[in-house]
C-alpha cells in the first residue's frame, strides 16, 4: 500500500487543492489524516468536505479539532489561535462538528502508530520538536513507524539504543528492526522556513517515506483570513512558513 499522509490542514483549502493536486502523481491507494484539520484558515467548511471527499482510512484528532468541539480548554491556546478557534466554532455545521468528533486520539495497527502531538500523553498534545521529544515517543510507539504532527515541521527520527536521531533526508528507506518517527509537517501552516505545503508518502512494501512540498496560492489563502476578520498575523505567517 502507498499512503499519503497529511497533517495540520488548518482550514486551508489553496495548500490542501494544491496537495490533493500533487498526490494525482503519487500512486496513493489510501490516506491517513494525522490532526488539526480546521483552526487558523478561512475555510474550514471546504476543508472539512474534500477532507471526508477522500475518505481517509486513519482520522486522528488535533488540539484545534478538541478545541472547536470544547474537549480542550482555552488556557492551552495562544491568543491567535484562540481567536481562530472561536472563529471556527461559529463557522462549522453540526454536520462538521459530529465529523470532527470521529477523529481519534490514536492509531495503531502492526505497520503504523499514529498520533497528532507526543505519545506519552495524546490529550495533552505535547509537542515532538527535538531528539529527546522523539525518543519519548519511540520508547511508547510498538510498530515500526509512527506518525505525527503538531509543530508543523517535517522531521524524520530513528531510535538506536533508546536514543532518537535525527535524519535530514526527505526521503528515508527503513530499516527492519528499528523504529522511526515521523513528523510530517504541515498541509496548512508549515513552520520550518518553507512556505510550501507539506505531506509525506509512506509506502509500506517498498519501506520508503518521503516529504513532499508543494507551491500553492499563498496569497489568495491569506485574503480569505483577512476577509474572514481573522487576525492579520495568521495571513502574514503564510508566506514566511513560519
Ligand atoms: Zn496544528
């Protein structure tokens, strides 16, 4: 099977048409949603419909998903977030809120774990930044590869010695008998410099994963979050990926 596996959409339809787009070439037979699906962007209604258009096979929760749907209490959001999160709730359809409350903490099969923020404890949705974050999750994750989200920064960790590494391939072939994590940054609001969009291709045969980014229009996504009357910063931020 070949995944593609996207995270952090934030209600940004431009990123996400431009993803959808790109994983035409990708020869994916399934996807996997790792979190945070609506929360900063302008069209969280859009999102949330060519989100279940491509009937993903994992559904994982966000904190902004819990944020809207009121799992998840104000005092863990930054006043921009905060404000998107009331934006989102007064945008989204009983509809929207019942398909966000599908999602799940986490994932686990014998190939995969998923989760949106560290392992250890999924409902705090704390983040996985450096090796240290890594290795606290790799010690929990029981399969050969997990997945996850949140910092809207691609990264790649392998587990050595209960010790995580990071790697700076994009592309990364693994090896049978370790364990890998991997962030794979965000669709939406990526924040490592790059303002492109961001999605990984897992292929579980081939054992490959790789990061893929995407140019979409930047500046149509920050006029709709202007127009909406969302802060001005979540626009900006867009075009410096940051
Ligand atoms: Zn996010």
């Amino acid at each position: 099977m070949r995944y593609a596996v996207l995270s952090d959409i934030h209600g940004n339809r431009e990123a996400l048409g431009a993803v959808l787009e790109a994983m035409a070439g990708d020869n994916t037979d399934a996807c996997l949603f790792v979190g945070d699906l609506v929360g900063y962007g302008a069209d969280a209604r859009a999102c949330v419909a060519d989100l279940a258009a491509l009937k993903p096979q994992v559904l994982i929760a966000g904190n902004h998903d819990w944020g809207v749907l009121n799992l998840l209490g104000m005092d863990y959001f930054n006043e921009y977030a905060a404000a998107a999160v009331a934006w989102t709730k007064k945008a989204l359809r009983p509809k929207e809120l019942e398909y966000l409350k599908s999602f799940k903490l986490v994932f686990e099969d014998e190939k995969m774990t998923i989760v949106h923020g560290a392992l250890d404890r999924p409902a705090k949705f704390n983040y996985v930044l450096d090796a240290e974050d890594a290795a606290v999750t790799l010690r929990l994750s029981r399969t050969p590869v997990c997945f996850v989200g949140h910092s809207h920064a691609p990264g790649i960790f392998r587990l050595d010695d209960q010790t995580a590494h990071s790697s700076d391939a994009g592309r990364i072939t693994m090896e049978a008998g370790n364990k890998y994590l991997v962030n794979v940054g965000s669709v939406g609001q990526p924040r490592d410099g790059d303002p492109r969009a961001c999605y990984a291709i897992y292929d579980d045969e081939a054992a490959t994963v790789e990061i893929k980014r995407v140019t979409y229009d930047i500046e149509k996504a920050q006029a709709k979050i202007v127009k909406a009357g969302l802060p001005a910063w979540l626009a900006a931020r867009l075009a410096e990926g940051r």
